[in-house]
C-alpha cells in the first residue's frame, strides 16, 4: 500500500516537473493540436484548429508554422473533393490561419497569447452579436459593448524581451505523428493539400 | 452540509426530469396494450442509462472536458460528423414531439386546440432558454415534475393489480401478428429512456456547476439513487395504463388518452395531475433538448457556450439554439400527433444510438482523459452488452416502424 502511494506521488511529481518545461520546448504528437479547441488569454474559446501548414526546411526538418480554421479547411478534411465545392461558395472568407507563435500553450487547450478581439476567427460570434443579438432584450450587449470598448488591444501580459528569449529555442513546433520521427515523415502535414491564405489580425 | 442538499437536489431533479413526451408515449402504449409484458424493457432500458450517465457524469468532472469535447478531440471532425448529423435528426423530431406535449397538456387544461397552442409552447421554450440560468432550466421543471409522483398515488387508490394482469409480467398478451408491433415498442422504450441528448446534457451541466474529480460521488448518486428513482414514474405510468385502459381496450394513441388513466382513481383531479405532469416533463425535456443539441454543436466546433453567460457572450451558441427552435417548430406545425411524433422520434434515436454510444468504449478508457478513473472491466462489459443491444435495435427499429405503422 505504502509503496502504492509512494509510486502515486513520485508520477505526479514527474507530471509536474512535465508541465513546468516551457511548452516550446515539449514535443508534440497529432492530438495535441488537431481539433483542439483555441482560446484567447481573455478565457474566450474562438474555434478548433481544423487543420496546419507546415514548412519542410532545408535542413529536413518538418516545421509547424500555422494553425488553419474555417470551413474550406474542415470541407477538406472530410473529402478533398468538398472542399473546392466549399471555396466556390465561400472564397475564402471564412478562412483563419494563427501563426504558431500565438500559440502559448498545448494543453489542456491551445492558449493563444492575444485577446479574442484581436484574431479574425471568432468575428461571426461579434458579428452576430452587434447585428442580431443586440436587438433583442436581454441580450446583455450594451455592458458587454462597454467593456469590449474599454478593452486594450494585444496580449493580456506584456512579454518582456527576456521572457520571449529564455523561452523560445525555435521560433516554430517541430511536429510529428506518433510512432514518427520528428522531420522525417512529410505526410503529417499533408491532412489536406492547398494553397495558404493569410487572415491574421 | 452543502454537498447533501446538492445531492439531494440531483436526486430530486432526476426523479422530476425523467419523464418527457417520448417515455409518456412509450409507457402508456405499452401498458395498454401488453400489461406488464414491457416492464422488462423499462427496467432494461433504466439500468443502461444509469450506466451510461455515471459514466459521461465521471468523463466530465475528471477530465474537465465534455462529451461532444472528446468525440471531436480524440475521434477528429470526420468522425463527429456522425454523431452531430444522428443527433439533429432525432432530436429535431424528439424536440417538435416535446412541445406538441406542453400543447397538449396546456388544451387538456384550457380546452383549446393543441394547434394553436403549439407556438405559444414554442415561445414559452425560447424566453426561458433566451433568459433563464442553468440552474432553473435544470431544477425548476424537475421539481414541478415531482407531480409525476401523483402516478404512484393513483396505482395506490386503484388498489392491487388483478392475478391475470401479474401474470402479463412474464407471459406478456402477444397476439397473432402482433409481434413486430411488441419488438417496435421495445425499440421505443429503449429510444426514450436511452436518449443521447441526456448524455449531451448532463455533461455540459457538469461543466456548468463547476464539478471535479470531488464530485464523482455526487455524480454516482445522482445516476443511480436520481435516475433509478426517476424511472418510477414511467414504471407507474405503465401500470396505470395496464390496469386502466387495457381492460377497456383503449389503444393509448393520443397523450390524452393516456391522461384517462389517471382520471379513472383520481377523478378530475386526476386529468388534471397529469395535464400538470405532461406539461412539466415535456416542458423541462424540450428545454433540455434544445440545450443538448446547442452544447453539442458549440463544443464541437469550439465555439463559446454556457447557459449562465449572457447571450451576446455567447452569440453563436443562441442563434444555433434559436434556429433549431425555429425547425422543430417547423416540424410541428405539419400538424403530426405529438405521441406519434414522439414515437418515431423515439425509433429515430434507437436507430441512431450506436452511432451515439459507441464513442463511450474508447474515451471510458482512455488515461490522458480519465487519468485513474478509467473503467474497469465490469463497466466496459457493460458498455459492450449495451452497444449489442444498441446495434440489434438500430437494425430493426425501422423495419418494425414500417411494418407497424408507427405503433
């Protein structure tokens, strides 16, 4: 029993001490991104990241530059065959892409380092609100008009230059699928093929 | 202190929130027609959900993640289509069939049609969702629903059931060609008790009280004690509907006439408990309904949500709700009967309840979620036996309808 407990506390000591590494340094598998749900440093969840762009360098190593959103993307994902039918209709519109370095943390969700105002995914929610919602009584948007208008812009805490620099080794994720090595698999970024398009704030 | 009045509380709300349209319907016409020879079925169908509750109950205050959460998350979007796409069908008709409930409860009790009613249901769902807190939306309704009670009250002034009805309870009256009809309404009761749009529910009102890994004995009793307990009433309506209408050869095919069943013991008083009744557990299980669906869709695409928020915080989340009000509204209007209605609804969700339940063997047994809560082999048996029964209905739920006729 005693040596039950003990084995018990020392993994979530390990569990711990796994946590406090600075998530650029953690090695990622699939899970930890596909799907996950993102949310701003002001607590707000704005979507799930429905796809990536990836960057092979020279040196072979398969980068994570960008997280994909949008319904072109999640089309894609479904049958690559949507997702030109979903373009035609959408252009693109609808279509968000987060550089992976507004990413601050893995886990449990990905942790974006600016404010829900600040990225363009999650504009339908505002949209709906101020042109729909705000009409009908109830709804709260006068206060919640208020507050975003007092709000200031950019990350919830400011970064000081020392703080990027003792956290950052790579400016983007090395990614890989599990049971891959990183950098050698190139499928892992191919869950759908297209061309980038850049909606960041 | 606190935590037996929230104990209490879950065990009183499952008890009031159990019944809705589709176990109304189910209960009613099963004992009219078959006696006691479907009460294996309701017993069945209560101890899968028991599980099934306890279970989603423990996924969500451990892992801190809801159902709709982990079936995107672990199974990615192609996959979550399904069980989306099962759910919208199933509980746009089951929502349609609970509002014809409130209707027809609200004529029983006014003498208007139920035609011109229905709206005015639909109106009274929209301002409590558009306005009320979680708490009221899950309490309120479940505690009115206590009146449900009532059906106990009246199995004891009808006194003691007579031997050749007992007997129904292992030798059920199964006519010649009436076999499918008996298999049609197993697939039903199991449809409206195993509701998936519960497991939506009661999953994102764990997130929504805040519960953690301190609250699984909460959650355990409130499955088993709330939801063993809450089963009672539609056990009681079975009964009331065997000894009553059976013996008078009345089909049970309108919720009115099940409401006959009380107004034989009870007199008027009667018709009116029941009209009180309908309209309580109808009223609650549309609002759980449309809440269930809006979770789903809003965790499974990321979007914010929560009932305690007000709505421009949560814009996607109420205009989703609104529209699928708007459908189910729809839905009604074509004029159905709503015990009809909640009948196929019901068969709908049988249909589907593979699709809905078979994520639980994989995210119940995963650690990065679950941690040291994962199931342990008498759980993942039952899981197993559930999803065989879940894939034997599916496969013949819409034969029998059509064979049937609907019941």
């Amino acid at each position: 029993m005693q040596e039950q407990e003990q084995e018990q506390v020392q993994q979530e000591i390990q569990e711990e001490i796994a946590q406090e590494i600075s998530p650029r340094q953690q090695i990622l598998v699939m899970r930890n991104i596909m799907d996950n749900q993102l949310e701003t440093c002001d607590d707000i969840e704005i979507g799930r990241v429905a796809d990536i762009e990836a960057e092979l360098l020279p040196d072979g190593r398969l980068v994570l530059t960008k997280l994909l959103t949008g319904p072109e993307s999640l089309a894609g994902r479904v049958s690559s065959r949507l997702r030109p039918i979903v373009h035609f209709f959408l252009r693109h519109r609808f279509e968000h892409s987060i550089p992976i370095d507004e990413v601050d943390g893995f886990h449990p969700t990905l942790r974006l380092r600016g404010r829900a105002r600040d990225y363009t995914i999650g504009a339908s929610e505002r949209w709906i609100a101020n042109h729909i919602l705000r009409w009908i009584p109830g709804s709260g948007w006068k206060e919640w008009h208020e507050r975003l208008e007092q709000q200031q812009p950019g990350p919830c805490k400011p970064e000081t230059e020392a703080e990027v620099q003792a956290e950052t080794g790579n400016e983007t994720q090395e990614i890989r699928a599990p049971g891959d090595a990183v950098g050698t698999n190139t499928s892992v970024a191919s869950t759908t093929a297209h061309q980038p398009h850049d909606h960041t704030h | 202190m606190k935590n037996i009045f929230a104990i209490a509380l879950g065990i009183v709300t499952a008890i009031g929130g159990f019944l809705d349209a589709g176990t109304v319907a189910t209960s009613g016409e099963a004992g009219a027609k078959y006696g006691f020879g479907l009460v294996w079925a309701l017993i069945l169908a209560t101890i899968e959900i028991i599980l099934l509750v306890e279970m989603v109950g423990r996924f969500t205050a451990v892992s801190q993640k809801t159902y709709a959460d982990a079936i995107r998350e672990k199974f990615g979007f192609k996959f979550y289509l399904f069980p989306l796409a099962s759910e919208l069908i199933a509980e746009s008709l089951l929502l349609a069939a609970e509002l014809g409930g409130v209707a027809i409860a609200l004529s029983l009790i006014t003498g208007i049609s139920w035609h011109y009613l229905f709206p005015l249901a639909a109106l009274l769902v929209l301002v409590l969702v558009w306005s009320a807190s979680f708490d009221i939306i899950e309490n309120g309704p479940a505690l009115l629903g206590l009146v449900t009670l009532s059906f106990l009250v009246a199995i004891f002034f009808l006194g003691p059931p007579k031997m050749s009805l007992l007997q129904t309870l292992w030798k059920p009256p199964i006519g010649p060609g009436q076999g499918a009809d008996y298999l049609y309404l197993v697939a039903a009761i199991l449809g409206a008790t195993i509701s998936p749009y519960l497991l939506y529910f009661y999953s994102s009102g764990a997130i929504e009280e805040h519960w953690s890994g301190k609250s699984l004995l909460l959650n355990r009793i409130t499955a088993i004690v709330g939801m063993g307990f809450g089963s009672l009433g539609s056990l009681a309506l079975l009964v009331l509907s065997a000894m009553v209408l059976g013996p008078l050869h009345i089909q049970a095919g309108t919720l009115g006439e099940i409401g006959l069943a009380m107004a034989k013991p009870l007199g008027p008083l009667g018709g009116y408990l029941f009209a009180i009744a309908l309209f309580t557990t109808c009223l609650g299980a549309a609002l759980e309904v449309v809440l269930a669906v809006s979770y789903n869709v809003s965790q499974g695409f990321g979007w914010e949500w929560g009932q305690n928020q007000k709505p421009v915080q949560t814009a996607r989340y109420y205009i989703f709700m609104i529209v699928f009000l708007l459908a189910a509204v729809f839905i009604g209007m074509i004029g159905i009967d709503p015990l009809q209605l909640a009948l196929f609804a019901s068969t709908v969700i049988a249909l589907f309840l593979p699709i809905s339940l078979s994520p639980f063997l994989f995210i119940m047994n995963d650690p990065a979620y679950l941690k040291d809560k994962t199931n342990g082999w008498i759980d993942n048996t039952a899981i197993i036996l559930i999803l065989l029964i879940a894939f034997a209905v599916a496969v013949v739920s819409i034969p029998l309808e059509i064979i049937t006729g609907g019941g």
